[in-house]
C-alpha cells in the first residue's frame, strides 16, 4: 500500500535543504546555470532521460513500463533583480538578486516530486514530464515551447503551482476558467528638447508631458473599458533628468498593462490600440515624440476544468478536507499561461502566507519569505495529481 505522506515526510529535511540553497544562490532569467546545473545532475542520478532546453531550462522524462499519456509538471527557477532584507540564515548571497516570488521552493518541490514518482516507474502507464523552466518572469515558457518541449513525447496534460503569500498557509487557490491576467509590458521613451529651467521656452519639456501621458493613461481603465472587467494600467518606473536646473531631453518610463477579457485576442488588440492612441494625442499635443515598444509577455492562464478536479481531488487527498480550498483569481501574470492554451491543464495557488512567521509580505518584497511547512504539501500535490491523472 502506498503511504505518500510517510514517503513525502521522511524526504522533507531534504526538501527544505534544496529550497535553502536554491534560495542562498539567485540567479537572473537566463543566468540560471548553477540550479540548471543541479537540477540536471539531480534528475539524471534518478535515472530520468535529462536535456537542456532554451538555454538554461531542464527537462527531465520519466517513462512508465506502460505506454499511456504524458503529463507535464513544470517549475519555474529564475530569481528577481531584487535586495533582500530578511536577514534569514540563508539570504542571498549575491547582491541585488533575490528569490522573491518563490521560484526557489517551486524548483525544489518539483525535484522532491520526481524523486518520489520514480520509485513508480513500474505502476506508471504513460510518461512524466519534469519541466524546469527558466526565465518565467520574462516568458521564458514560451522560448521552451518553440524549442519542443511540449513534444516527444507530446504532452497531453500540464500542471504547475505558485506559492503564495496572499493565502494562508494550509489552504489552496483553485479556480476553473481564467485564473491569472494577460499582461503586456511596456517600455515608452517621451522625446523632447533640452534645455536651461530658466528658459522653458526654448525647450520641449519632456518630464512634462511624461506627468500628462501617465495621468491619461489611467482614464483608458476608468472610461473606456467596462467596469465589471478587470484591468490595470500601472507604472512601475520612471527615470529622467540629470539635474534640478537642467530640462532633460527625454523620459523613460516602463510599466505593465494587466487584463482579464472574455474575448481575449480581439479585445486586446483595441486596448492596445486605445493604450498608443492616448500616448501620441497626448505628445502631439505637447509637440513632443515617443517611442513604444512591448516586451514580449503572456496571455491569460487558462485552467481547464477537468484538470482542475484532479487538482481538487488530490488536494483533499492530501489534506483529508475540500474546506481548505478556495475560489481565487488576480491580475498577476504568469507564463504557465502558454502551457494552457496548448494543451488541458490546471495551475493553482499554494497558501504559504503566516505572519508570526514573517511569510505574509507580498511577493517581489524584499521581505519576501514563504512558511517552509508547506512545501511538503506542493510535492504531495505533485505526486497525486500525476496519479489521478494516469489512472494509477
């Protein structure tokens, strides 16, 4: 008889190891070599087929002694350009990179997981997929799936998990449908002409016209979408100037455009048409120019229902009760997105938000920290969801 939860305890202290050390050592979207290293030679010692894909990613396949589908389990491993402040024994220890959005514990979790299906092997029809996927906070699924990882075998099936803070720990976000929000990043440069504060004049004040296309722009979501749908319009930086009597010759500002629309591939093309329709009216008017341009981003993720139920179903197995899980959606962005408009799949939100354990800031903080006594519940998760899916 298998007793997942003595398996997944006795592997625990291991678990929390992995996810220390991944956390001690950050590195970039595509600077990833130390973990994709580990993570290689860790999935190779248990015997899996391993192969780098898209750079720095991971993918290792376990083959059941049965032919069947594939499902796919996919983490993310990059970390942020982020300070940390914890203070924790093992914080970064490299400067101005942090694991703040728990891309540490999804790396570990999904490690911890392969170890555990693998002593399945011979139960197994069909295959597992252990993706590793680097760079998610710049759509790193997407180069992934350019490159095959969704094929050889063909994937049938995806599931994937985000700790996270904004739930408590011992509960689970779960929702059918649209679950986190498309999101376009932007970068946009005003142009102007520069010049001395004491002859405005002579000069096409750019910081000006950033402070009037900013403030505009805001009017997109409050009078031209409708309400009941959700949408925001944020920026997030803003750099211009060298001096307090200098007239700076541009702006750069850089932000994010993050929605949930029903009819997603037609209503973004007009918001984004509405979004650079504000920006010129609002240069043309001030007689300065701009630059655009979108880095590439993701659309909304998309959880199936069916999927979705096999999530429910190995939750409750995992906690005995179906009262810990909750309806929960955000405008978050999240490149698993491109995983579910390709094949059935389900992603969903592991509550790991305790405050007399400092793990209630929100994510990308440089307080950010996750409740190590949950991530023993993400592996055992993993580890049903695969079974409820292959029938096992």
């Amino acid at each position: 008889m298998i007793d997942l939860k003595k398996e997944i305890q006795n592997l625990e202290e291991e678990l929390i190891d992995l996810r220390r050390d991944f956390h001690m050592h950050p590195e970039l979207g595509y600077e990833e070599f130390r973990t994709s290293k580990i993570v290689y030679d860790y999935l190779e010692g248990l015997g899996l087929e391993v192969k780098k894909v898209a750079k720095t990613g991971v993918v290792g396949l376990l083959k059941g002694d049965k032919p069947g589908k594939t499902v796919m389990l996919r983490a993310d491993i990059d970390a942020l350009p982020q300070n940390e402040k914890t203070d924790l024994a093992f914080q970064s220890t490299t400067p101005g990179v942090m694991h703040a959005c728990g891309h540490d514990a999804h790396t570990a979790m999904l490690l911890i997981a392969a170890k555990v299906l693998t002593k399945y092997k011979d139960s197994i029809e069909g295959n597992v997929k252990f993706v590793f996927q680097p760079n998610e906070e710049e759509a790193g699924a997407l180069d992934m799936i350019n490159e095959g990882v969704l094929e050889n075998p063909k994937v049938d099936a995806a599931f994937s998990t985000h700790i996270w803070t904004p739930v408590e720990s011992g509960k689970i976000g779960l929702s059918s449908g649209p679950v986190m929000a498309a999101t376009e990043e932007f970068e946009l440069s005003i142009i102007g002409k520069a010049g001395h504060t004491s002859a405005p004049h002579t000069a096409l004040d750019p910081i000006l016209a950033s402070a009037n296309v900013i403030q505009a722009l805001q009017s997109i979501q409050t009078r031209e979408v409708n309400p009941l749908l959700p949408i925001t319009i944020m920026i997030g930086k803003v750099h211009g100037g060298s001096g307090r009597n200098i007239i700076a010759d541009r702006v750069d500002i850089g932000g994010t455009i993050r929605f949930l629309f029903p009819e997603e591939e037609k209503e973004k093309k007009i918001l984004l048409d509405r979004f650079e329709r504000v920006i010129k009216g609002t240069c043309d008017a001030m007689d300065v120019k701009y630059e655009l341009k979108y880095i590439p981003s993701n659309p909304s993720l998309m959880n199936d229902s069916k999927m979705v139920a096999l999530v429910r179903e190995a939750s409750k197995e995992t906690f005995g009760t179906e009262e810990n899980i909750q309806e929960y959606r955000c405008l978050a962005g999240e490149d698993f997105a491109e995983f579910t408009h390709r094949v059935p799949s389900a992603f969903y939100f592991l509550g790991t938000g305790n405050a007399a354990k400092n793990t209630h800031y929100p994510h990308h903080h440089p307080m950010f920290d996750i409740d190590e006594e949950t991530l023993k519940y993400g592996v055992e998760i993993h580890v049903r969801s695969v079974f409820n899916y292959l029938g096992l």
